[in-house]
C-alpha cells in the first residue's frame, strides 16, 4: 500500500510561509540559505504503528521526519542499531530511506531511548527503543527535476510478553514536494 499526498511547495529565504494542498493547510518555516521544501504525508497505521511522514527545513538541510507510534501499550520498536538479519534472526530493523526527488546526505537518527527488550522464552537481548513515540530523522538534499519523493520505512514492534505485530517492509510513502520557486 503507497500512501500519497500532492502538495505544492515553495522555497523561502525567510520567515514562514502557508502551503496550501487539497483543502489542508500546511505552515513551512525556513530562514536565509535553507531549502524551504516542506511535505507531509497523509497519517496511516501499519502493522500496528500509527505514522507520519513529512519534510521539515532545519539548521540549513532538509530533513525527514517520520513519527513512529505502537498503538497497543508495552510494545517497542526495534532500533535503528539493529543488525539487516536481526539478532539470532530475530526482529524487525527500523529502517528510512528517500528514492527520487530526496537523496539522503546521511544517516537516519533519533534521540528516543534505547533500552534491551528479551522476550519472554527466547535467551536473547533485542535492542529497542522506550514506550511511546519515535521520531526518525534523515538529512537530504532536493534532487534538481523532479517534484516528488518516496520515502520507504521498515520497522516492527514486539512487546515482552504479548509476542510481535506483523512486521512493516519497505512501506512507499510517496511526498509530492512541488516546484522550488
């Protein structure tokens, strides 16, 4: 399932301005040298994770941030430190990626905690992060010709004792970024 949203964007040198798209209305902020770039994804829920997915101009970079929520309490997502093939072969890396209008410039980060999850039964550490809401964060830069953007997230959430959720792969959120004017 790709999730879309068509905004029309514009470039700031300073100060705000509206971004208006599809009866919504969207407020972009940039000061002087930064790419006023700013989309957001329509909300959706998959594999028990309630996300977002937007641009947002900071510090001189673009970034994308995809908030990321269990809705179920006592599950956790798995860390972005988690190794491709999990640990034992077991969970669900979080992973952030842009194809196409975005082009990443570095690692993805957060500042959610991280913590150890062992799972009920299984004689292994998994590393996780907190209860509640994680922000993933990915620098990039606008890649000239092109107006849209997909961003891909994999993730899963497991709890210690109530087992995983259906893992999420490489979920296409598509950000239609407009013209930069």
């Amino acid at each position: 399932m790709a999730v879309v949203v068509r905004l029309r964007a514009r470039r700031v040198k300073a100060g705000c301005a509206l971004v208006a798209a599809a009866g919504a209305a969207l407020t972009g902020c940039a000061g002087a040298g930064e790419s006023g770039t700013t989309a957001h994804a329509a909300p959706f829920t998959a594999g028990g994770v309630a996300v977002t997915v937007r641009t947002q101009p900071r510090d001189g970079t673009l970034r994308i941030l995809a908030e990321l929520r269990p809705e179920r309490t006592g599950f956790h997502l798995y860390s972005l430190s988690l190794p491709n093939g999990g640990i034992d072969g077991i969970g669900i890396p979080t992973r952030i990626r842009a194809e196409g209008g975005l082009r990443a410039t570095g690692p993805a980060t957060t500042d959610a905690k991280p913590r150890v999850l062992r799972p009920a039964g299984l004689d292994v550490g998994l590393p996780v992060y907190e209860d509640g809401l994680v922000t993933l964060e990915l620098p990039v830069r606008r890649v000239e010709g092109t107006d849209s953007a997909k961003v891909f997230l994999t993730y899963g959430a497991c709890s210690e004792t109530a087992g995983c959720l259906p893992p999420v792969r490489d979920q296409e959120v598509t950000l239609h970024l407009g013209s930069a004017d």
